[in-house]
C-alpha cells in the first residue's frame, strides 16, 4: 500500500527558521548600512563646516592685509562677512565634533580662541590704524596666529578622516559578521532539512516494504486457511460419500 507523504514539523521548522533567520540578516544588515550612512553623512557635514571655518579665517586675514596695504575699505568685504559668519558656522562645527570626534574639541576650541585672538590683538588696531608703527610687528604675530589656526584645522580633519575609515571598518566589519553567521545558521539549518528529509523518505520506504511484508504474510495466512477448511464432495443421484481432504 503506497504511503502518502506528510510534512513533519522536524522538516517544516527547520525551513520556517531558514526564513526567518535570512529575513532577520536582510534586516540587520538594512540597519547597519542604514546607521553607517548617516555616520558618514555627519562626517561629511562635519568636514564642510570645518573647511568654512578655515576659510573665513582665511578671508579675513586676507580682507585685512589687502585694506592695509590699500587702504581701500572695499578690502574689508571678506572680513566683515567673516566676523559675522564665524559664530555661526563654529557652532555647527562643534556639535559634529562633539558627536563624532569629541576627543578633538579642544583644537576646535582652540580655533575659536585663536580667532578672538586675532582680531583683538591684530585686525582690530590694524583697520583702526593701518599706518601704525608697529604694522609689521603685528602682521607677524597675525601669521603665528593663523599659523596655529591651521595647525588646529589639520588635527580637526585628521580626526574626522579617522572617524570616517573607523565607521567603514566596523560597518564593513558588522555586515561580514551578519552575513557570515546569517549563512553558518542558514547553512546548518539546511543540512539539517536534507538530513531529517532523506531520514523521513528512508522510514517511509521502510514503512511501505514492512506494509507490503505484512501484506504478502496475510495473503498467505488466507490462502492457507482456505486450503484447510472442510471441503464438500460432489453429490451424485444414487450414491453417498463420506470422506475428508
């Protein structure tokens, strides 16, 4: 008697964990780029608003030096637009660095000072008086101002550049970890479902040959017990017959 396949749970929840264990990595790894991306889009942000600070600095040394070798106000453009934009774009500046990078805050800080610095000590008596005296001297000290303004600048994008190879390391790192324990399970897993699949073909044919066993010996119980039963003899008009076979 042919045996009807079944689907046993051992089989079925091996497949069902398959599924779910695929889905759970596809998930996992849609979050891990997902933070990855936004990690890289502050750094981004980050380095922008850094190179905005530089370069106000930049154009109000340079507004500066131009009105004080011209003495043409129109020089001044640059540094008027710089003394009101830097607030601003080092606020934004720092609340990357903090997120990101805040073991660098100091040498942000230090731009902030140095810039104060600057204006105080250098542009402010320069504009008021650009024929001073002294107009060397202080164009000198203005040089080791922006001298240390950069060198605050390179360790400000050090720092983030590191921050953006550290983020694609353990991004990168995350993902091979997802994918590889993701593919491990999924792989045990389905060798788990052949082994219980071909395990329930093996008892199914083994069911079927003992059904057919059982079948054969019935046949053979019933073709014996017909030959054992009492068998009439043929009656004949006229004659009588007693006998057993």
């Amino acid at each position: 008697m042919p045996v009807r396949p079944r689907f046993y749970p051992r089989v079925v929840l091996p497949a069902l964990a398959i599924f779910v264990v695929f889905a759970a990595a596809f998930v996992v790894l849609g979050l891990a780029v997902n933070r990855g991306a936004k990690v890289q889009q502050a750094i981004r942000i980050g380095i922008f608003e850094r190179s905005r600070l530089l370069r106000i600095q930049l154009d109000e040394e340079t507004g500066m030096r131009g009105f004080v070798a011209t003495h043409d106000r129109t020089f001044l453009a640059p540094y008027w637009a710089g003394a009101k934009d830097f607030a601003p774009v080092f606020q934004a500046t720092r609340v990357t660095v903090v997120q990101m990078i805040p073991d660098a805050l100091p040498s942000l800080d230090d731009e902030r000072t140095v810039h104060a610095e600057w204006v105080e000590r250098v542009a402010a008596p320069l504009i008021e008086t650009p024929s001073r005296r002294d107009a060397n001297a202080l164009q000198l000290e203005g040089k080791r101002l922006m001298d240390r303004f950069r060198g605050d600048d390179r360790v400000l994008l050090s720092a983030l550049e590191q921050a953006a190879s550290s983020a694609d390391a353990s991004s990168n790192r995350l993902v091979f970890g997802v994918v590889a324990a993701g593919f491990g399970i999924g792989l045990a897993l389905l060798l788990y479902l052949l082994w219980a699949g071909e395990r329930d073909r093996t008892l199914r044919d083994e069911v079927a040959r003992q059904e057919l066993l059982v079948e054969r010996e019935r046949q053979i119980v019933d073709a014996l017990q017909l030959a054992l039963l009492p068998q009439a003899l043929p009656s004949v008009e006229g004659l009588t017959l007693d006998a057993m076979y």
